[in-house]
C-alpha cells in the first residue's frame, strides 16, 4: 500500500492533475468534472493545471481566463504556460495525475524523484470499448531514469477498467429533474425555447463540423412524424451548415424554421446546465468523450461523433463501443456509423433517421438498462483512489 496515502485521512491528500486542451472542451470537461468530485465527494486537495484557460471559461464561467493562480469552487487552478518551471518537492501532490500522456513538466517530473515518500503517478487514458485496454489497466511504467513508476489508468465500460466518472448524486438528480416538468420547462425557456417548442421533438446537437448535418436537417424539415423537431445547438458548433440554415452567424439567440425543423443556437452553459440539456431533451447528438460519457448517463438515446484520428482509426473506437453498449439497436448502429462516415455503403440519411425516430421507445428504455450495466462497475474517482493505495511505496 502506498504509505504516504495510507497513513493519511482524505483531507490530508492533495492531487494535482495536468491537463492539455487538444479537442476544445473534452479534455477540460473530463478533468474538471475529475477534479471538482475529488475535491467534494472525496475531501481531497486539488491543484487543476491547465494550459487553455479561455476554453476551460466556456464551460465554467466562474475562471478568471488571466490568472495564473486562483480558487475555483474549491479548487487550485493554475495556467499551465510551458514545460521550462522550475519546481520543489513541497510543489509536489501525493498524486500526481496527467490526462491522455500530455507530458507534465519535466521540472515538476524531476521534483517528484526529490520526494520522501515519491508520490503517485498515474496516467489517466481516453476512454475506449477496445478489449486491448484490460490487458494494459494499471500497468506500471518505470521512468528510464528516475526512480519513479508511472501508472496507466483507463476508464472503461466493465469492471476490468476504472469505469466511468459519474457523481454520486447525480442520478437522483437526474430523476427530480425530470418529475418536475416545471423545472424542465423553466430551464428550456431560459435557453430561449418557446411554449410552442415545447411540444416538439427535442435534440441537442454537439458536433464536429464533418458531421453531416446538412443530410440530417433536410430529414427533419420533412420529418413524417406528427410532432416538429427542435434542434439546440450551442453557440459555434456545427459550421457552415448551421450557419447556412440560420442564414445568420451560430451566435446565441440566433434561430430560423424550416418545414417541420426549428433550429435555436443556445450559449454555452456551464456542466450542471449542460447535463440538464441532455436531460431535457429527447435524442442527443454528443461528441468527443465527455458530452460522451454524460449522454450515457442521461439514459436518453444518443448518437456519437467520434474524435477524428488518421486513417479512420476512430472508426475502430466507435464500432467497439457500438458493438459493446446494449443501447446500441441496429436502427441506432446504422446511423452512428453515417454520422461518422463509417458506413460501408452509400446511405440515405432521411431513412436512417426514419428507422431511428420509430425505435426511439425501445432505445429509451434500453439505455436505462445500460445505465445499471455502469453503475455496476463503480466510479472512476472511486476506483482510482482505491487503485493508489495498492500502489508500492516508493522511498
């Protein structure tokens, strides 16, 4: 057992996670999410370095973009500049996290090999169905040079990886939220939805601009269903092809009807909004990996635009996960896979929202099934800091 955490109470530990923003919002979301459970489920001290404090702003308008230093619900949060800091051993948490191999800096790395006890290092991997990553959950790394092992930790879908990071109050949130149709109402019309869209079929819609929207608009202009569909998208997402059925900039407020389809831009909200969004809807376009994993726990069908990777290896990554979630119904498959361009074949993107719109139902009440199926492997923050009392000590 690691010494220097085991001897000491929860609020005696400090981590520090380091974060590079690479996909926008993805990389800061999953880290602050880690990093605000940590701090007030677990009672543990938190540092968040993060080197793009402009995108981490857009979710969680309570950061000072300027800082260097400042205290953000609790929580240190420092402007990662560069990789030239000169750091002590007291600079050093007793954990040590860095999100996705962003190379933490080698001054703080050498202050690590300084400490008595060394701290806990650990490397917290993208999230994959892939079955490769139970062979490579928690398996140590030792440093070429330094006396230090690094750890590599994988969330996952099963009880062979860290699971899926989920507060612990969140699903009872979840459910007073959606039995108070009031509280629903209230929010959607702050978002500027209109007690005539109320009514319609709601989606939210977060994208890369590849996505083939225009394809899916059309569908829903001439959607055979007997209610109209409203699409939110927040401000900026979605290209030349929102922009193009505005006929206006995707900035806030910004919205225009066509056919059965009504598309309203919405600002960017911070995460507890933005989980009330998905809640609030009734399909959810999400992408990345945290708009991701807070769609699965919406328990509402969701269809996925994956990351980008060359030669099409997100494409890999999309069918693991579609081939694993139980949610994923063959109407569900079909349309991922054109959402992302994996379909083998040409498609007709009208139908497959068709065949879609009709499993709704099913898809709905499978995905509460897939919720249990989750919860059953416990929470990543949960799992992580039990991981890190097994760690040796190293002295």
């Amino acid at each position: 057992m690691h010494s220097k955490i085991s001897s000491q109470s929860s609020l005696d530990i400090s981590f520090a996670i380091f974060c590079k923003v690479v996909d926008n919002f993805g990389d800061i979301g999953i880290c602050w999410r880690l990093s605000r459970q940590l701090a007030h489920e677990h009672g543990v001290a938190v540092t968040l370095w993060v080197d793009d404090l402009a995108s981490f702003k857009r979710i969680c308008p309570d950061v000072d973009s300027n800082a260097d230093v400042q205290n953000v619900l609790g929580i240190t949060v420092r402007h990662w500049r560069d990789q030239h800091g000169v750091f002590a051993a007291d600079d050093v948490a007793d954990i040590v996290i860095e999100f996705f191999a962003c190379d933490i800096p080698p001054g703080y790395i050498k202050a690590m090999s300084e400490c008595t006890p060394r701290p806990a290092w650990l490397n917290l991997e993208g999230l994959t169905a892939e079955t490769w990553v139970e062979g490579c959950h928690m398996l140590p790394s030792p440093h070429p040079q330094l006396p230090l092992t690094k750890y590599f930790f994988f969330p996952g879908f099963n009880k062979r990886t860290g699971g899926l990071q989920v507060e612990s109050d969140l699903i009872a949130e979840r459910e007073a939220f959606l039995a108070d149709p009031v509280a629903a109402a209230d929010f959607l019309a702050r978002l500027g939805v209109t007690v005539t869209e109320m009514a319609a079929l709601k989606m939210s819609l977060f994208c890369y601009p590849q996505a083939p929207i225009s394809d899916l608009f059309a569908a829903w202009q001439a959607n055979t269903s007997e209610r109209d569909v409203l699409c939110l998208v927040p401000e900026g997402v979605g290209g030349d092809a929102v922009t193009d059925f505005l006929g206006q900039p995707v900035t806030a407020g910004a919205h225009a009807t066509r056919g059965r389809l009504t598309v309203r831009v919405i600002p960017f909200v911070p995460q507890p909004d933005y989980d009330k969004l998905l809640w609030a809807c009734d399909v959810n376009f999400v992408r990345g990996e945290d708009s991701f994993v807070r769609a699965q726990w919406a328990a509402k069908p969701f269809i996925w635009h994956i990351y980008p990777q060359d030669e099409n290896l997100h494409h890999v990554k999309l069918k693991a996960f579609l081939k694993t979630c139980t949610a994923a119904t063959e109407s569900l498959t079909a349309l991922a896979l054109a959402w992302n361009g994996a379909a083998a074949e040409a498609v007709n993107v009208a139908a497959l929202w068709h065949n879609l719109e009709a499993d709704l139902p099913n898809i709905a009440s499978l995905s509460t099934d897939w919720e249990q199926v989750l919860l059953a492997n416990g929470d990543l923050a949960t799992n992580l800091l039990k991981f890190v009392e097994t760690v040796p000590p190293r002295v």
